[in-house]
C-alpha cells in the first residue's frame, strides 16, 4: 500500500554524493521529509543545507554523532540513507536497523563477506528493510534487461562485455578512496563495483570461476582493472576497468545472446535490443524512474519486490573476493 505521509529520513553523511541524491529527493517532498543529517564535516553539511533553502525547504539540523542522531530522533524517523566511506557502511547500517529503522545503504554494501553475513542476520533479526543503493539493480532498465534474459526469448546468453572508465585516479587523490582502509579497494570496488553488480543481475546466475588482475599504477589502491569469468552454464563474462581515462566517466555493457544483442550501461541508464535479423540497436521502453531513493520507497510501500537486499551485498563482497584471490596470483583462475 503506498504511504499517505512522507517517510521520514536521516541522511547520514551529506557529502558530493548525497548531494547528487538530494537533488532528486528535493523533487520528491509529497513522499519525503528529511528530519536529520548526520556529517562531521561543516563544509559539507553547509554545501547540502544550501541545497534546501534554494528548493525552498526547511534545513535539517545537523548531528554529527549517530549515536545522538538515533537518540534525539527516536520514534521521530523512519528510514535512514547511509552515504560514508564504506568502511562504515556496517556499523552505521547495524545501528539505525537496531533502532528500528529501514535502511537504504550506498554501494558497496560493505568490506567483506563477514560483514555482508552480520547485516543479513541484523535484516532477520530486526524485521526492518534493507536495500542496497545499486543504482542498476534498482533502475526499471537493468529489472527489464534481467526479466528479457531469464524469459529465453532472446536465446541463450553465450557471453557478456562491459567496461567502465573514469578518471578516477587523479581525480580522487589524496581523498578516503585512495586509503585502503577505509575504501576497501579502488577503482574496481567503487566506480566498478557498479559493473561487478549488473553483469552479475544480468547473468542471473553464479560464477564458477574468476581471473583477474589489478594494477595500481603508482597509487595507493588499484585504478586498473580487468577481470574474467566463467558462468555455472558455461557462458563467459569480461569486465575491463580504467581509472586513469581522460577527464570521463562513462561505460559500456552488452549481452551477446543467440538471437539478440542487449545493450545498457552499468548504471542502467538505458537499454536497447538488436535482435536477429534486424540492422540496429532498438530503445526498450521503460517507466521513468528518479534514482535509487523513488525506487526504496516503492519497496518499502510493498509495490515493488526488493531488487537489491543484502543478499547482493554478499554476491559482491564474494565476487570481490576472488577478484583479490586471482589478482594476487598475477592471474591465476579461482573458485568463486
């Protein structure tokens, strides 16, 4: 059933990325009303509090502290929206689920497999909503792009190509990012995580087997990329990353089926089809969507199946680690 009154959100961490999310939940205050933010940094919380006195809507205080956060709003919230550097991403998600709120988590969900198994137990535990905040898992394309695949309609799938590039590397110098500890990896485990995360929602099936290897290319954590895969049915799965492209961030997948070829990107921000016997790529009409935050409430109202609970979370954190396993044997293959 949809909700009659705004889900009422915490934004913990409120920097460049929860800002790129504000400016489509600004365009959503029938459904939401941000109680709360939860940044350490003042330059930050001033940049995003700009944000709604232009939209012309009330500032949400600041608390650093999100143990005070949950404290001082208790019974006053409804969800939270986690947008740290990910080695946070498990405390602060155990937390607000413990506090009794639903939670809409940044990619990657967390660290490692470890990390990915406590939260699914704190989901079972709590009863409360977890989504992961994978854009293509939760955009109507890459939904539409999975149903097309498992229906046969487009034969079977023989292989997958995709690649991402961003200019990464200079562009994240001297950040979070490039501190292993606290980032986890680098251009692969965060622009790429993307990547990692739609081709495995379009295979739609596990890896069996994983080569890959990274390269750091003088940094602290790794900017190039390039891993291949073995699907249980035999299929083939590619996936090239470049982090230290020209001033960019862009990428390319395609599905190679018998009878057809899909076409998207990593974020799901289109789909098109070229099916057999046909000269060119077709769009494939979708409903339109405003990000990750319309496609939570949708889950949360019951509307839509979750197409992105902490189950993918675990899928990542184990396809990431065979990723490392391989890359540490200059590319010898793994089990996955």
């Amino acid at each position: 059933m949809t909700s009659t009154t705004p889900v009422r959100v915490a934004m913990i961490g409120c920097g460049g990325m929860a800002r790129a999310h504000f400016r489509n939940m600004l365009k959503q205050t029938d459904t939401t009303q941000v109680v709360a933010m939860c940044e350490p940094s003042e330059a930050q919380y001033a940049a995003s509090a700009a944000m709604f006195e232009a939209a012309g809507q009330p500032i949400p205080p600041n608390q650093p502290d999100l143990g005070k956060l949950l404290r001082e709003h208790a019974g006053r919230l409804d969800a939270a929206f986690i947008i740290t550097p990910h080695a946070h991403h498990h405390d602060q998600t155990k937390a607000c689920l413990e506090a009794g709120l639903d939670v809409l988590l940044e990619k990657p969900m967390v660290m490692n497999a470890a990390e990915a198994r406590s939260l699914i137990e704190t989901r079972d535990r709590t009863g409360k909503l977890l989504v992961v905040a994978f854009p293509g898992s939760l955009s109507p394309q890459i939904r539409t792009a999975s149903r097309i695949l498992r229906s046969g309609e487009l034969g079977r799938m023989w292989s997958i190509s995709a690649t991402v590039w961003q200019s990464w590397g200079p562009g994240t110098a001297n950040t979070w990012r490039q501190q292993p500890e606290i980032a986890g990896g680098g251009f692969l485990f965060d622009t790429g995580a993307h990547m990692l995360n739609t081709c495995a929602d379009l295979a739609g099936e596990d890896f069996v087997e994983v080569a890959a290897w990274l390269d750091n290319n003088g940094r602290p954590v790794d900017t190039l990329g390039m891993v291949m895969g073995k699907l249980a049915s035999g299929a083939y799965v590619t996936m090239h990353g470049c982090g230290e492209a020209i001033r960019s961030c862009a990428s390319d997948v395609r599905v190679f089926c018998a009878d057809a070829i899909l076409h998207t990107d990593i974020w799901g921000k289109w789909l098109r089809i070229q099916r057999q016997g046909r000269k060119q790529l077709r769009k494939v009409p979708v409903p339109a969507s405003l990000g990750v935050w319309e496609q939570f409430l949708a889950v949360r109202d019951g509307t839509l199946p979750n197409p992105c609970p902490p189950e993918v979370g675990l899928r990542m954190a184990r396809l990431w680690d065979a990723i490392k396993a391989s890359a540490g044997q200059d590319g010898r293959p793994v089990k996955a």
